[in-house]
C-alpha cells in the first residue's frame, strides 16, 4: 500500500488555491490553532502538516475544533453574503425605470459606493451601469419582437428615456437600426464563412458590430440554413480573403486553444445570459467549472438550471467556451455541438 501526503491530496490543493469552489465539499482543521476553516478562507496558509480535513463542520467541531471568525465555515461565507447583495441589487436595477444612483443604490443594500462597485464587478463581471445596460437591451429586443408594439413604443417601454438617446446607442444594443431588428434583420449585412477543423465544420459569421455566430457541425451546408434561421431578412454575403484569414484564426484557436482567441464579439441575449456568458469566458484554458460554480461567481446559487441553459443558448462556440461547463461529478454533460467535439475540446486544452 503506498502512502499518500497531505500535498497530494486534492483537496489540499483547493485550500493552497483558496478555491470558492471548493466551500461546502469539506473543511480543514488546523492542529496549532484549533480552528477549522472553510478551503477559500483568506488567512495564512498552515503548514500541510499540521491540517486536517473533515467532510463537514460538525465533524471538525466533534474532533475539538472551533469556526473560524474569518470566514465563518459553518454559516455564510463574506463571499456568500456579497453573492447575495448583489442579486438584491440587480433585482433593485431591473424593478426601477431608471438606473438608480451608484450612491443610494449601495446605501440600500448596506455597502460603500466603493466596495459596492468593485464586488459588483467581481461577482457579475459586470459594472451596475452595464448591467442596466444590459437589462434594458434585452427590454427592448423582447419589445420589438412582439409584433403589436411599434418602435417608439418599444423604446420607452423598455426604459430609455427619449428617442434620441436610444438611437445613439442602437447599434452597440442591436447589432442594427431597430426597424431593422424589428424586421427580422433585414437589410443588416453578415459576412461568414465555413472551414474544416479536426472537429469537422465549422462556420464562423461576423456583423458590423462583431462576431455573431460560431457554430459547429457534420454537415456544412446545415450550418449555412442554420445561420439563416438565425437571421432571416439580414443580407448573408460569402467571405472574402480577409474574412477567410479570420476564420483561420478561430480553426487555429481550435487545433491549439493555449494561443487564445481575441474577437469583438456580437452578444445579444438576456441580462441573464449575458452574465453566464462573461463568467464562461473568465475559466482559463485547460481548466473546467461546474454549472453550480457559475450560478455561485455570478450571485444566483440556487439557478443552475438556468445556468446550463444559458450556456445552452450559446450561439458562439469556443469563443464562449462553454464547453469548459461540466457536471458537479466532473463528468461531461449536453453540449450544443455534441458531447464528443466537448471531449476533444478539453482534451486539446489539456495538452501543455
């Protein structure tokens, strides 16, 4: 029987890494301090031998150790607690016709301006008035979707205050004129065009605001009728050689994912989705989270389902890397392109 070390234990890794992740699985207990902590607690690191670990609080605290005060293991962590304010602030943000200020917006959850801002961002990748933005953008697309609402209707009901400042903000919000988003796209211009990649096609679409579809498949006239189930009135032009350099660099950052892949991109989804999707793009290459985890980092706990469908709603793949989203076991699960092309994109990202 060999005998493993404290070093090699995963979960000491989890605590060297103070991995949020990793808070609720276990505890550590330190035998100097007789104290027990929760893996992402920020105080110094103990030494590997002097910990212990234990499945849950109580076990640690029938083994004769007390909480920690810092990081409070066996209640909400401080990280837990922000997670939870913050969701407060955006349902504040969502019920109010107007963007509240940073100020009194901070004052009614109880943090400083400041400290708001930042673990508003940390929490959302986002700042509170890009998440307005962001609310409102989605306000508005679900209003000029409905058929009954003409374009100014949809404009104020979805917030903005005057004509003239939504149109100013049209094209970063819609990607098009909203006439044009109301008419399905029409007359909006889309450049694409399709490669071959070791995990088959692949077509890559671009509009004048930035990438607005990645997508993967057998079959590559599929994904041309696809992309035109997506867009049905915009204008689908052929690629020309500049574009064609473009998708050589997503086939590249697909055959060898360590070389990154730096596009604008054309996001347009809910506040929701949105959120979920920069959380996506903040999980390094070679590296995987959990649908739990993700509903963590953006303060709703409790909605993994939506998390997975979010990421199932993802129209841009790789870029928006949720094929790096598996199941709390680690194990591979629904993947829009197929669980196979998931498989070999973590492999690929696993190899140094």
């Amino acid at each position: 029987m060999i005998e493993t070390t404290i070093e090699q234990d995963a979960r000491w890794n989890s605590v060297a890494a103070r991995d949020a992740g990793a808070d609720g699985n276990f505890v550590y207990a330190v035998k100097t301090t007789g104290i027990y902590c929760r893996p992402s607690c920020p105080s110094r690191t103990a030494k590997p031998q002097n910990v212990r670990f234990y499945e849950t609080p109580a076990e640690a605290e029938a083994a004769g150790f007390r909480p920690c005060q810092r990081c409070n293991p066996n209640g909400q962590s401080l990280a837990e607690v922000n997670a939870t304010l913050v969701a407060e602030a955006c349902r504040l943000i969502e019920a109010s016709d107007e963007m509240p200020k940073l100020d009194e917006l901070a004052a009614r959850i109880g943090m400083s301006p400041y400290y708001f801002h930042r673990q508003f961002k940390a929490i959302t990748g986002l700042t509170p008035k890009q998440w307005a933005a962001a609310h409102r953008s989605r306000r508005v697309r679900a209003e000029l979707t409905d058929q009954t609402a003409n374009v100014t209707g949809a404009i104020y009901g979805a917030g903005f205050n005057s004509n003239s400042r939504f149109y100013e903000q049209s094209n970063k919000v819609l990607g098009m004129t909203p006439t044009a988003y109301k008419n399905g796209g029409k007359d909006a211009e889309i450049r694409f065009a399709v490669a071959q990649s070791s995990l088959g096609a692949i077509l890559v679409a671009q509009s004048a605001k930035g990438i607005c579809a990645i997508t993967l498949g057998d079959d590559p006239d599929e994904l041309v009728r696809g992309l035109q189930d997506l867009f049905p009135k915009a204008n689908l032009i052929g690629g020309d050689a500049g574009f064609e350099n473009l998708v050589a660099r997503v086939v590249g950052f697909v055959e060898a994912p360590q070389i990154g892949l730096d596009l604008p991109l054309d996001i347009r989804g809910t506040a929701f989705q949105e959120r979920v999707w920069q959380a996506l793009r903040q999980i390094p290459p070679g590296q995987t989270a959990s649908y739990a985890e993700i509903a963590r980092r953006i303060g709703e706990p409790k909605a993994v389902r939506a998390v997975a469908q979010a990421c199932g709603a993802n129209k841009i793949a790789v870029a928006i890397p949720c094929h790096r989203v598996v199941r709390n076991d680690g194990a591979l699960s629904g993947y829009r392109w197929g669980v196979e092309r998931k498989k070999a994109l973590l492999e690929k990202e696993a190899q140094p």
